[in-house]
C-alpha cells in the first residue's frame, strides 16, 4: 500500500490529547490582544488543517502516489483547495510571530516529559538563536501549500498527490531543526530515501 502521510514512526508520539483548549485570549485587555503563542498556532492551525489535508489525500491515493481522479470528486477538488489554502494561512501566521513564543507560563509542550524530549524551554532557546530559520520554512510550508492549492483547483491528480506526499518532509525539517534537534542524527538514520521502494 502506497503511503504518502504522517511522520515516520520513529518520532515522538504526538500527544493527541488537544485538551480542550483553555480560552487563548483573554478579553480583559482589549488595548493589547495577545497574540498566539507557537504552540496554538501549530495545533490549532498548523497541526488539524494537515490532518484534513491528509485525510482527502489518503482516500483518493492512488499506487503512483497520485490522486486518482477517479476517486476525487469536484467537490473534494475544491475542499483540498480550501484546507490546502487555510494550511498555508496557518504557515504565514507562523512565520509572522513576533515576537516568537513558544508557550505561556510554563504550559508544556508535547513529549517533553519523556526521556528523549525537548522541553519547552529547549524549543524557546533554539527559536531565540535563530528566528529567522524557522520564519523561512514556516514561509516554506505556506508556499508549498500554495502549489497546492492550485494543483487542486486544476485538478491535476499527479501533482497534487506529489505536494501532499512531500508534506510530511516539510514539517520534520523545521521539527528537526527547532522541536527535537537532539534527535536528528538518530532520526536521519530511520529516514527513507528512497519512500517508493518501501511497498508491502
Ligand atoms: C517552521 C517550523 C515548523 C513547521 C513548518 C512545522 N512545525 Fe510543528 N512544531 C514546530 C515547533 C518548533 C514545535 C515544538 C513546539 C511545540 O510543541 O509547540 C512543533 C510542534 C508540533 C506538534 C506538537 C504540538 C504540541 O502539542 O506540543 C505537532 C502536532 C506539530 N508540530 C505538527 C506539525 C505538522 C503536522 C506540520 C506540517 C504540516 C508542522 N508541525 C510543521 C515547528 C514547525
């Protein structure tokens, strides 16, 4: 079976757990909304959209990793268009954090309680050596979203299927660089090269 989604198995396993998330902005000051930290943006706008791009991908995957056209109707054309283009509103509201904050007041982050983790702290001091590397491929994901989105609106199977299939490997570069960078040599070791050749 062609596979075209969701890391690799060896990483961290994503807390699903989304706990009901706890009111992000505060309504008592209105001269100053907060802005979002890091964290809610890539699960509530980075995170669920790439679910739901993923999710019309793998129902219509076809053994060339193409979308199969047949399987993809107009309506679901224009719905991956559309997740497709909010993923990548997600991606430039990532990239125009300013300042960049991971999280607030000590909230944790996923996996940083298990041996291996990088805690949120880690995760802030990496951001703070070099915000401007993580603001490219947060800009790199939203253009790649953009590609998308207009593979989709053109129906173009082929393409489509290639860009949803490269995804994946768009967020574990900025994950390796900026979430769990102490975990890049034994990742790259996991790493296909070759994803075709992997079939079973
Ligand atoms: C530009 C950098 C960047 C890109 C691109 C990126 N992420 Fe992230 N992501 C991070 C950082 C940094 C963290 C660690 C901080 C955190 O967990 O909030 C993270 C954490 C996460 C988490 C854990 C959130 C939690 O609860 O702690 C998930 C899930 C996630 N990313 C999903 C994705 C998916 C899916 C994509 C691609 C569609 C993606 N990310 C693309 C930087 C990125």
């Amino acid at each position: 079976m062609t596979r075209i989604f969701r890391f690799a198995s060896a990483l961290p396993l994503f807390a699903l757990t989304l706990s009901a998330c706890s009111g992000s902005e505060q309504a008592d000051q209105p001269a100053k909304p907060q802005q979002m930290t890091l964290n809610e943006v890539m699960r509530n706008e980075v995170d669920l959209r790439a679910d739901a791009v993923w999710e019309i991908g793998n129902a219509a995957i076809d053994d060339q990793a193409g979308l199969d056209p047949a399987k993809m109707t107009d309506a679901k054309w224009n719905e991956l268009a559309r997740h497709a283009t909010s993923l990548q509103q997600g991606a430039i509201h990532l990239a125009t954090l300013d300042p960049i904050i991971v999280v607030r007041n000590g909230e944790k982050i996923a996996d940083e309680g298990v041996p291996y983790g990088d805690s949120a702290v880690d995760v802030q001091a990496g951001i703070d050596r070099n915000p401007q590397g993580l603001r490219d491929m947060a800009n790199g994901l939203a253009s790649h979203m953009a590609e998308l989105a207009m593979a989709a609106r053109a129906h173009d199977g082929v393409k489509a299927g290639a860009l949803i299939s490269q995804i994946d490997g768009v967020c574990e570069d900025c994950h390796l660089s900026y979430w769990y960078p102490s975990q890049k040599e034994l990742v790259d070791q996991f790493r296909d090269p070759r994803p075709e050749t992997s079939n079973h």
